[in-house]
C-alpha cells in the first residue's frame, strides 16, 4: 500500500517507520524541510522500544504535491492546530478520493477538517476518519530516531458516518489494522478524547516547578500527584456527562487507561503509577507545548462549547482553559475550531450517536471509494 504520513513529529516518525517495516510504499511529509534534512540524506529512521532497527523510508519530502501524488491513504499525525490549514493545503493538491486519517483527531476534528476541505475541493471527494489518540506512546530522540516505548491496544477511529468505520479498519495497512476497533459513533473518538484530561491541567498547575530551578520531573508520575488526579476525575466527569448528553456514553480517563495499556488500579492516580509506559516521560520545559496549544484549544475548548450549549456545569473545565489564556495571554477560545455549535450542530451530534448522520456534501460519504 501507498502510505503518505503527514508530519515528522514523534508519531509520524514511529508511524511511518511502522508502516515501512510492515512492507508499504511510505512517503514522509513535512513542511519545514530542514527538520526532514538529515533523513532526506539518508533515507533512514533509527528505531528503539516496542519497534528496533534502523528502518528505510521511500520518499522523505516537503513538496506536498509530491506527497499526495498517487497515495492509498494519508495519515495525518500532526498537532491538531495544523488540521485546518492541512485541510485546506491537501484540497488544492490531491488528485484522487482516497482515505484520510486524523491520529488523533482530539475534538471534533475530522468535522472541521471535512468542513475545510469541502471548501475547496468538491471533484475528489475524500473519506475522512479520526482515532482517538496515536497508536505509539514515543518520543522523537533526534532528527531521525524515535523511541516507542509502547504500542497502544484497541484505539478507537471512526468517519462521521460511523457505518463506514468497520470497512476503514479493513482498509488500513495490514501492519497497523490491529491496534484499532470501530468506534460506534465520532462521539467515542471526539469527546472520548483524554488528552484533553490528561494534558493541560498537570501542566499548567505545576507550572512553578517547571520554571524552578530545579525543573526536571517525570510528567505523569511525579507530575501528576493524588490531588492533581482527584481534580482530573473531576474534570473527566464533565467530558463524560457531555457524551451522555449528546446520547452516548464514552468510558473515563481510568476506564480508558485499563482498557489502553491493561493496567489496573482503583482511582486514576493508581492507574497512571501502574502504568511502566509512563514511567520514563519527562515533563514539558515551557508551556508553550502542544499540551496547551494542541489540547486546550482543540480539546478543552470545543467541549466546554458544547457542554454550555447543552446547559451542562462545565466549571472545571472553564476553569482551565480560563487558566490557560491568563497564564499565557493567549485567547485560546479564538484559537479552537471555530465551529458555531448551533441547534443544527447539536442535534446533528446527536444523530451521530444514533447513526443518523445526514448528507451533509451532496453525496454520501459511505459510498465514496477508497481509492
């Protein structure tokens, strides 16, 4: 299969590695070519962890038109700030309908990014999908070497036609089809997003150990402390009784972790301590990271929209993201997917639930091919 992966972050390195060892043809994209520069030379990703060796990469690019020249399926594993502006980039260079994947899409981003792309490409139509969250747990060590200290079990993708989501399972590259299970709804993939949980607080209320002195510390294990994780179940409470709303339940934050890395525990604070794929994560250095810019405006912010639209207490989310934009002087609600979560955009997530989802194009999403 043609594989395209689109970023050269940690999960693009570690995805497109994966899918060159399992014996795909795979183009690596990235926009800034000097982060690609040493790996344009050699053609080479070294790997350590869950998968080792040094592993041989087709094509390594920034010229997107080259990118999506004649591609099986893309895979997008960029931040999701960059969802839109890919969106629009892929619609005015892809020549053919295909299968377009969000790892992850965090909240509502397979929407917007259909929303964008249809603006400006209606002749290839194109199969968009949303996981909710990377199949790696990896850090990128060097240019072009990753560390994947492990492989995450049964993540959720979905289409927002969720009929579709079996058959893209089946579509997948044969090497990766395995690490992931049809949601039953883009309800599961986007408000079942944990990222948002498991980010952007810890970061933000250790932020003085951060810039202390001595600022070294292991993110989820010493950063996250019993009563961190005592206010991120509060918080996931609020994420959950927003999908209960909207007519499906997605499981919490502890539930997620257990089902993930099959660890046990009886409170979130004690599953994250047993969970060894944790262990070695070192903490952000500045909070100008993707766990604020990627997870507070893409993440937190979409859900307290709909939450407040929905008349949920969405307090302790509010309370984080108000957080966030002090702390940075940023406007992160500006920021986030402009969707307008009119009474349309709620009853048609309420649909989605119920696999009702209206044709919202012209045509069909389930009867666009794959290639």
């Amino acid at each position: 299969m043609k594989a395209t992966v689109i970023g050269a972050g940690n999960s693009g390195l570690a995805m497109a590695a994966h899918l060159s060892r399992g014996g795909n043809s795979v183009t690596l994209w990235n926009r800034t070519g000097s982060t690609i520069s040493r790996i344009c030379s050699t053609h080479v990703i070294h790997c350590e962890g869950e998968i080792q060796g040094d592993i041989r990469i087709d094509t390594i690019t920034n010229d997107i038109r080259l990118a999506l020249k004649d591609p099986d399926i893309v895979l997008i594993t960029t931040p999701a700030n960059s969802h839109r502006e890919l969106a629009e980039l892929i619609a005015k260079n892809i020549r053919k309908s295909t299968v377009i994947v969000l790892n992850p899409g965090r909240t509502l981003g397979a929407l917007e990014f259909r929303r964008t792309y249809d603006r400006y490409n209606t002749e290839y139509p194109q199969t968009i999908a949303e996981t909710q969250t990377i199949i790696y747990t990896c850090r990128k060590t060097t240019e072009d070497s990753v560390h994947i200290m492990a492989m995450k079990d049964s993540v959720l993708i979905s289409a927002l036609d969720a009929r579709m989501n079996k058959d893209i399972i089946r579509y997948l590259p044969e090497c990766i089809r395995p690490y992931f299970i049809p949601a039953e709804s883009i309800i599961q993939t986007s408000i079942g997003n944990v990222g948002m949980i498991l980010h952007c607080a810890p970061l933000l209320l250790n932020v003085g150990r951060m810039e202390g002195a001595a600022s070294h510390y292991k993110y989820y294990h010493e950063g996250i402390t019993p009563t961190i994780a005592r206010f991120l179940e509060r918080l996931d409470q609020e994420r959950v009784h927003v999908s209960e709303t909207l007519g499906y339940q997605v499981e919490s934050a502890k539930e997620w972790m257990m089902r993930t890395y099959h660890v046990s525990g009886g409170s979130l604070y004690e599953c994250i301590q047993n969970n060894d794929a944790y262990r070695e994560i070192d903490a952000p250095t500045t909070l100008h990271h993707r766990y604020i810019f990627e997870d507070v405006s893409y993440g937190l912010v979409p859900l307290e929209a709909i939450g407040n639209k929905l008349g949920l207490d969405m307090k302790n989310t509010t309370l984080i993201v108000d957080l966030a934009c002090r702390l940075l002087e940023e406007d992160y609600r500006e920021k986030g997917y402009q969707l307008d979560y009119s009474a349309s955009e709620i009853t048609w997530l309420k649909e989605t639930a119920a696999h009702l989802v209206p044709d919202r194009s012209g045509k069909n999403e389930s009867e666009i091919p794959f290639s």
